[in-house]
C-alpha cells in the first residue's frame, strides 16, 4: 500500500490513518507517549521540538506524517555514515526513500535527484552542508514539502559538545519554507540548549514534547580503577557480555590503538575507530560492526561514530568524558531495542588531573573555560557520589526521579562512606607545606616518608608531614587525593605539570571547620550480582538453542542482502518470538516489529525455525514475565500492564499463559469467563488445533475468540 499522496489535503490526515501505517508499514499496534501528539501536530501543519531519550521511537515522529502528507519529507542529519543504513532499514519496510551526500557518485546523486523530482521519494536525508547549498535549496522550492525534520538539534548549542556551525544556519528553512512545518529532535539537551535551539532554528511558536531522559533498560556501574583498567574491562566483557557486540571508549587514539589490539589478543573481536584512520579503513570497521556478531568497538570519546545499531548490549568507558551530555549521550548507543544493556566505566586519578590540565590549558575564552570546569566537576560528582547514580543524571538534565533505580551500582551495592577529615587534613597539609609545587605521587612518598634522594634535596624529610600517612596504603592515598580534587578541594597547577593546589573550599576542611565523609573504596570492582548475561533474561529455560538459531536465520537473511542483521528484526522482536511462539502467518503478524512487508519477506523463514524447536517445560524465569506476573498481582489487568510496560497486550497475555502453564496462576484468576463459552473454546482447541498452532480453533470459533484468550486457555490445558 502506497500512503504517499494519498489525501488531497492535508486538513483531511487523520491519526486513525497514522496508526494504520504505524501497524502495517514498522508492524506496532500503538504508539509509545508522546508519539501520536507530535504526529498530530505534524500532520496539522504545525511546529515541533522533541526531546526524547535514545530508542524512544524518535524517527517515527517524522516518517509517518513524511508519508501521509503530500511531499517529500526532508531529514537533516549530522552523521553522513549513518544515512545509508537509516535508508536501508526504511526500504526493509518498505518506504519510499533515499539520501544524498558526498559519498554518492555525481551519477548516483543525479538519479536520486530524479526520483525526487518524479515524486518517487517519501524521506531524502541530507546534511546540513548540503542542504544549505544554494542549488539544493532552489531545487527543493520548486517541489513539494511534507516537512523539515532536523535530528540531533543539538549540535546548534555552542555550548554543547557536538557543536556543528552549519546547525546556525538552519534558520534559512523557516525564512523560504514558511508553510512547512519542521521538527527539532534530540535526545541530549539540558534547559539551557533547549532554549538555544529554539532561539537559533526560529521555533518560538513549535509545541513542545519533553518526555524524559531516563533510560532504565541501562544499568549505570561506575568503577575506580584498580591498577589494570584492561583487565577490569576484559573480566566484565567475559563473564556478563560474552558474544555481544559493544562500544569502548578512549580519551586517546594511541590508547584506543592500543587497547584494540590486546583485547584482539584476548580473542576478542575488536576493531579500533578514531579521525586519524583512513576514511576506507574507517568505513570497513564500522560496516563490520553493524554487520556481524559480537564486534567491539574501541573508540576516541571527541570522534562521533554516527552508528544506529539497536543491539549494543554495552558501552565502557576507560576514561572519564568531559561531560555529562557526552556521557548521556555516549552510554545511549546501549540497548537502543529497550532490553538490558550495561554502561560501564573504569577512572582513575590520572583521568581527573589530564582533564583538569586540558581545561587549564584551553585557549577557550574565560566564560566558556568556566562553563567546561562546571560540566566536568558535575561528572566527577556523579562518579564520586553515593546515592542512586540515575536520580543525579536525570536530575542534571531537569528531570525527576522520585524514587531510587534499583538499576545502577549504588543501589545494588550502597558504598559505604568513612570519615575522611583527618585523613583529608593530613593530605591538604602535605601540599601547602611542600609548597604547592608537586604532583600525587610525591606527595603520596611523602607522606608515607619514603626515603628518597628528590625529598632529601627539597628537605621534605624535615617536614611535619613527612612520614604521617602509615595509616592509608600508597594507592589509599591515590584515591584520596583524587576525591579531594574531585571535590574541588585541591586543583590542578595552570602550567600542566600535575602539581595539586589548594582551593578556597579547603581551607574549612584543612582548618578542621568542616567535616568529611567520602566513599570508601571497594577492594573489587563493582560487577553485577547476576553474572548471567543481562541481555538474555527475556529467555525462558531451554530456549537458547532458539534464541542461537533465530539468530543464525537472521543473519544468513541479512548477508544475502548486504545490510545489518538488525535491520531484518530487532533482538526485542526475536525474544518476542520466543515468548508467542507464532504457529503461523497471522499469528507472526501480532509480533512486535513485523510490519507487511517483513511478514511477506521473512514470515515463513522464521516460522520453519520456530517449528523446529517445540517449547519445552514453560517456566515464567525470565525478567520480563516476572515483571508482568508482579503488576498482575497488583491488580493490574492486560490493557493497563500493555499500556505501562510499552508491549502488545498480546505480549502480555503470552506472559501470563506461560505463569499458567508454570502454575503460578489460574485461568479463572486471569480470565473471567463464562463456563458455557470456555467449554466451546475448550472443545475447538481440542477439535482444530494441531499442538500449539492456534488458527483452526481460531477459525472454528469465527474469529470472534482472539489469539491471545485462545493461548491463555490453551495453557490451562496444557496444550500450548
């Protein structure tokens, strides 16, 4: 079905016909909040900025009302690498569109030039650069505009940390497209940048949807580094992420080069990414990324990737980033499909001093070196602080987290906190009385009164504080002197040689005014109190062998075509398979993700592997229907539980069949019916079904019984 062009105006596009595209075309049974508003808004003309946490479902704001009303819709994007794959996954299901960038022969650049000026395109992404050239501006006046669609709109915040002076400029749209409606979207924008985005794209009068920045399928785990960062790293890589794909970051190329090539020799797959690689070598990583199984990134924080891989389970930092909006938006490449991912981070003293001493050494102006300090003391607060780690991040971003996660470290491992002024005092004083001149690890020797051919030549040896640390092991100290800076009680000297400096917040906590109380650090680093790999909790007993196998029929689909695995079905929706186990067409239709096209295309491939592996003993194990069975027996019913966990209701009534099936509820306790009509729904599912496919039965009972009461009887039966 065509849906491009198909209402003569545009006042006549109503949402119903939204949802229907929404079902038939990207294959999802409603929209996620705040989704239909700014479609709504969209489809009447109007103005839109939407702020919207990664994986939220963004990119449908825009596609649908691209395809409903009449004209192309135009996709502004940063990240050139990324067009070709955001096309290809729309083309997987069926949509009309296109890009047109610098990667593209001048032939190739013709052809798509054409086929939008036939009419033949729905969306055309662009960069800013490109389309702010006079020609395609001209060129894009003569035609048609559904709407301006301008994603990452943070990139026009010059206060931001992914600046793009071609974002300013953006204004022109609403100068020579009056009449188009346009739409700003990010997922990482504070306040401040909100206001900066709508003052510079000319948005004062666009509704605004704010839906939140938490995303709670991440688990946030913050570790100090003990000596070999390489080796926490590979530890957490093997016993929680064995075999899925992930991002490391890196402050450093030669560190990123570096940690490539020994988790290489580790056996793990693992490529390295940064600007200094040739654009070929570059490109063929990132394709092997999106494209096979279990590759690790090894990345440099400053170098955009530009990926929209849906099935990064992690993302570990071994250097701290200088922000809260890069970490935000750096742990957001995680669980982009809704389940759970880890963000995962090693830092060390090292990180705090380098950071302070690149700020120090900025030929920023003032006020924007002030702005920098300010992020980055924000970001050590949150490495540094010992409630829930998820109540700080949104909290910095403007939102609200009433209660703690239960999903970051700090909350399945509270740190526990000790006294620290003596210890503090001891420590301050060693650097005034050496003069403010040195670095931790002299100041460390010194207080430990290492002897020492530098200290005697200083006379340190003679000082008060020469010998008094005995209490508090060399890397004790380490870590002290790194809380204190992270604190802001000491700073960093301005010439960059590491040399600690005391700040005006001392002088209480030196003078003994104003107590201390840090975390203590933990022996070990933290690791998760489940070692199983997060990301398969959706799978019930004995359904590996399944997951293995969806798995392998989807990638062999992926490889004939060339393009992602992802981009034939999201890990979500294989788990989701797992959880129905559809028997046939109609019932893989009620999948989460199967559109139209991708039940034409894949449907059966998939059905024939689901037949090969019968379910065996049902056990309601796993995270997701436990997390069901728990709202049931809040007194929850299906609708209100779909509504609050974002699934089909038939995902949930799957949920429930399986507790059945696993006798932890009663048909009667979660199906209400008649015994005259659950007797006839009993007598078709013995008469005309075959085991577990449900299609006679459905048939036999003229459809007015749904799949999802069938499935719920069928498991009392212990037929399913």
């Amino acid at each position: 079905m065509v849906y491009h062009g198909a209402m003569n105006a545009q006042t006549s596009i109503s949402m119903d016909e939204a949802r229907q595209v929404l079902g038939e075309v990207f294959g999802y049974d409603r929209f996620r909040s705040p989704q239909d508003g700014v479609i709504a808004q969209l489809l009447q003309g109007g103005d839109a900025l939407v702020l919207m946490p990664t994986g939220g479902g963004k990119s449908l704001c825009y596609q649908i009302p691209s395809m409903l009303r009449e004209g192309v819709g135009i996709v502004v994007s940063p990240l050139i690498a990324l067009m070709q794959d955001q096309v290809d996954a729309l083309r997987q299901n069926g949509v009309r569109a296109d890009f047109l960038n610098s990667s593209q022969t001048a032939q190739q650049q013709r052809e798509v030039e054409q086929a939008l000026q036939r009419g033949e395109l729905d969306l055309l992404y662009v960069a800013p650069e490109r389309l702010l050239m006079p020609r395609t501006l001209a060129m894009l006046e003569a035609l048609p505009i559904a709407l301006f669609a301008i994603d990452e709109a943070h990139c026009v915040s010059q206060w931001g940390h992914d600046f793009r002076p071609e974002y300013v400029q953006l204004s022109q749209l609403h100068q020579r497209f009056p009449h188009v409606p346009r739409i700003a979207l990010t997922a990482t924008a504070d306040q401040a940048t909100r206001l900066e985005i709508i003052e510079r794209l000319a948005l004062e009068h666009a509704q605004q949807f704010i839906s939140g920045f938490d995303r709670p399928n991440i688990r946030y785990r913050i570790a100090e580094s003990q000596g070999s960062a390489r080796e926490q790293l590979l530890r957490f890589i093997r016993e929680e992420h064995p075999d899925e794909a992930g991002i490391v970051y890196c402050l450093s190329r030669k560190k990123v080069e570096e940690v490539a090539a020994w988790l290489q020799k580790q056996g793990l797959k693992a490529l390295p990414y940064h600007a200094g690689l040739s654009n070929e070598l570059r490109q063929q990583h990132q394709q092997r990324f999106l494209r096979e199984e279990a590759v690790i990134i090894v990345a440099t924080i400053a170098f955009g990737m530009g990926i929209d891989k849906p099935d990064v389970r992690f993302v570990a930092h071994l250097n701290l980033p200088k922000s809260l909006e890069a970490y935000y938006q750096e742990t957001g490449r995680a669980g982009r499909d809704g389940l759970p991912a880890d963000a995962w981070m090693s830092y060390g003293l090292q990180d705090v001093i380098t950071l302070r001493q690149m700020q120090a050494g900025s030929t920023a102006p003032e006020h924007i070196k002030r702005i920098e300090h300010h992020k980055l003391d924000a970001m050590l607060g949150l490495c540094e602080l010992t409630s829930c780690r998820r109540q700080a991040l949104l909290r910095y971003f403007g939102d609200e987290l009433r209660e703690p996660c239960g999903n970051c470290d700090t909350c399945l491992e509270p740190p526990q906190t000790w006294d620290a002024s003596l210890a503090a005092q001891k420590a301050l004083s060693c650097v005034y009385r050496t003069g403010q001149r040195f670095g931790v690890s002299y100041l460390v020797d010194v207080l430990l009164g290492k002897q020492d051919d530098r200290i005697e030549r200083f006379g340190h040896h003679q000082i008060s504080t020469f010998g008094i640390g005995s209490e508090l092991s060399q890397s004790a100290w380490r870590d002290l002197y790194r809380q204190l800076i992270a604190h802001g009680l000491l700073s960093v000297d301005l010439q960059g040689h590491g040399a600690l400096q005391l700040s005006e917040a001392s002088r209480p906590v030196l003078r003994g005014e104003q107590p201390l109380h840090l975390r203590k650090i933990s022996p070990k680093p933290a690791r998760a109190k489940d070692s199983r790999t997060r990301s398969k909790h959706h799978l019930g007993s004995g359904d590996g062998k399944l997951w293995q196998a969806l798995r392998e029929c989807r990638q062999r689909l992926a490889s004939e075509q060339g393009i992602p695995a992802y981009m034939i079905f999201h890990d979500a929706t294989l788990a989701e398979m797992i959880a129905q186990r559809p028997a046939s067409l109609v019932e893989m239709a009620a999948i989460s993700g199967v559109g139209q096209r991708k039940l034409d295309a894949y449907g059966e491939a998939f059905l024939d592997v689901l037949q090969q592996y019968p379910p065996g003993d049902a056990v309601p194990a796993s995270d997701t229907v436990l997390e069901t069975l728990q709202r049931f027996r809040l007194g929850m019913d299906v609708a209100a539980i779909a509504a609050e966990r974002q699934l089909k209701a038939s995902t949930i009534e799957a949920h429930l069949a399986s507790c059945i099936e696993a006798g932890e509820l009663n048909l009667d306790e979660v199906l209400p019916i008649p015994e005259e009509k659950l007797a006839e729904i009993r007598f078709a599912l013995e008469h005309h079904s075959d085991g577990k496919a449900l299609k006679g039965a459905f048939e036999a009972l003229a459809g007015e019984v749904s799949y999802g009461v069938l499935r719920l009887v069928a498991a009392s039966m212990g037929e399913r």
